[in-house]
C-alpha cells in the first residue's frame, strides 16, 4: 500500500483524501490545522466543518503533527491556502522523506512574491536534494469529487514519472487524471480563473445577465492566455482541464467561493463583510488578483478584468463602475 500524506484538510484537501481513500489501495494521513477538524474526522469519520455530509474512508487517519503525517510519505500532497505554503513547507522540510514526490494542489499565487506554488515550494526546498515536485489542477468541487460525480484534472510535471505515478495512484472510474508537462500554465490557470469568477459573480450580484457572463469567461480566457505564454506557459494549455475547464466551472458553479465572493460584492456588501461570513473558508481569487496584476505588470500584458477586480477589491470601486468601464473601453479587434 502506498503512503500518501494530503497537507490540509480544507474542503478541497479532504475531498482529495476520499477520492484516494475509497481505492482501497492506501494508506492515508491526512493534516489539519484546526483542532475541531481532527476530532470531527477522527471520531465520526466526517469534517464537520469543510466537507459535512460526506464519510471519509477508514484508511484515512488524520493529525496535527506533521511529523506523524509525513512519516513514510511516498506522496506528499500540498492542499493548503497559497499564502500559507511558504511557512508549512518550512515546517515540513526537516520531516519530508528523501524520496517523498511533492503534488500541488492549491489553486493560487502567493501575493508577495508573485510565485507559483511549486516555485515557492522550489524555493523553500532548494538546499535539500532536487525534489521531484507536480502540479494538480482542473474542474474539481470538491463535493462532488467526493460523492463520486465524474471529475477529470490534470497532474503537471517536467518528471514524467512523477507524473505517471500521480496519474496512476490516483485515478479510479469517477476520478481521471491527465499528465501534462506545462506547469507554468497549469498553475497559472488554476490561480487566474479565481480572478475571472469573482468578475462572473459581480454580474450575477448586479442582475445584468448571461450576455455579460459569457463575455467574461472568453475575455478573461484571453487575458489569462497571454500573461501564461508570456511567463512561460502553452496557449493551449488555457483550451484544457486546467483553464478554460476550471474557468468555466469556477464562473458558473453555485459552489463556487469565488463566484460567490463576486455575487455578494455586485449586491453591495463590502469585502470584510463577505470574508468574516466564510467561516474560515478560503476565496483564493482575492489573494491572486493582487499577484495577477504584479505579474501582468512584470510582463507588460494588458489584463483589463483582473485589473478592474483588483479596483473592486482593494481601491473599493464599485462594481457597477468596473463594468461600465470594461464595457466603454476604445474599440479593438478581437484576439
């Protein structure tokens, strides 16, 4: 059996550890910050708090001693909040197994930096031995993933076995996986389309219509090709699993936490508001669209939706503003 450690039992973490679970193949620990979190998983076999409802298999053990979760790791799966990698992998890095592959599967930038997940867990790691690190992303509501719905993603990695393995290891009749070897578009799909979907939501929240939805799923799609191939990342890497796929479920998914984000913003609630009522729950949009305009800035690629999400959320610009500004900008082929 093999050992697998998931670093976060948010919902998204939890949701991976049932999937792995119900093989039957593994063994799995999985780590959580919150102590209710661990008595809930321990003693009902349930997270209360993040995925209520759905039973998380016996092979599945859960701590918040990373040492007892790492322990014999052969993957170790990064699930935490972006802004929240660089301290745990710190934590982690006296404690991970020599031979232990690394997969991402937070969806964000860290905000400071402006780095991907696994640069920042590159960075982190860098005077240990070279450590084989991947990239999990694509249209997975966790829920759903854990009630067994047909979900498909992707693992990204220049190792092509590491990339076997995860594809291997994880997959079962309701959970396929794809292998890429684009991890910068990757990554970047899975962070930029957060930013998108906050944009979709705000039309939702004002009333104004599937017309405008559509709109900014294609437009942002655009924006969020160019500044991927300009960091190093495929065009087409954008047409896949990893983001027009995500983007399209993130935009138009009621459980989605940044759509739903977007939605209270258009009805007028302020984003201290919105961010107090999550209970904990983490919108990585918010985080990414400061990194999405640091990087589109560093690049010189024009993102005209990222940068109005960025007036909503920080400069506290109306959202009916934004969009009117969006509307009237000079006229300009479509590419």
């Amino acid at each position: 059996m093999s050992n697998i450690a998931i670093i976060g039992a948010g919902a998204w973490g939890t949701g991976i550890a049932i999937v792995l679970g119900r093989k039957g193949t593994h063994r799995i620990r999985l780590w959580a910050h919150e102590a209710e979190v661990c008595e809930s998983v321990s003693i009902r076999h349930v997270n209360d708090k993040f995925l209520p409802g759905h039973r998380i298999p016996d092979c599945v053990t859960i701590s918040n001693d990373l040492a007892v979760v790492l322990d014999q790791a052969k993957i170790v799966v990064g699930v935490m909040p972006s802004q929240h990698c660089r301290t745990l992998f710190e934590k982690m890095r006296p404690l991970l197994p020599d031979d232990a592959l690394i997969v991402s599967a937070t969806k964000g930038l860290e905000e400071g930096s402006l780095l991907r997940v696994t640069e920042v867990i590159a960075e982190v790691l860098s005077s240990d031995h070279l450590r084989r690190v991947g990239a999990l992303s694509g249209p997975s509501f966790a829920v759903e993933a854990a009630r067994g719905d047909p979900t498909a993603v992707a693992i990204a990695s220049l190792d092509n076995e590491l990339a076997a393995t995860v594809q291997n290891e994880f997959s079962d009749p309701s959970f396929r996986v794809y292998t890429n070897t684009d991890v910068i578009g990757v990554e970047l799909g899975g962070a930029l389309k957060n930013v998108i979907a906050i944009a979709a939501g705000i039309c939702d929240g004002l009333g104004i219509g599937h017309n405008s939805v559509a709109a900014l799923i294609t437009r942002g799609l655009a924006e969020m090709t160019r500044l991927a191939v300009s960091c190093g990342g495929r065009a087409e890497t954008m047409s896949g699993l990893a983001g027009l796929g995500d983007l399209v479920l993130t935009c138009t998914g009621g459980l989605s936490r940044n759509r739903s984000v977007g939605v209270e913003l258009g009805r007028g609630k302020k984003l201290p508001e919105i961010i107090s009522s999550m209970h904990g729950m983490v919108a990585e949009g918010i985080f990414s669209t400061t990194a999405a305009v640091g990087l589109a800035r560093a690049h010189g690629v024009e993102m005209p939706i990222t940068n109005q999400m960025y007036a909503i959320l920080h400069d506290g610009k109306s959202p009916r503003e934004a969009i009117r500004e969006l509307m009237t900008r000079s006229g300009r082929s479509e590419k």
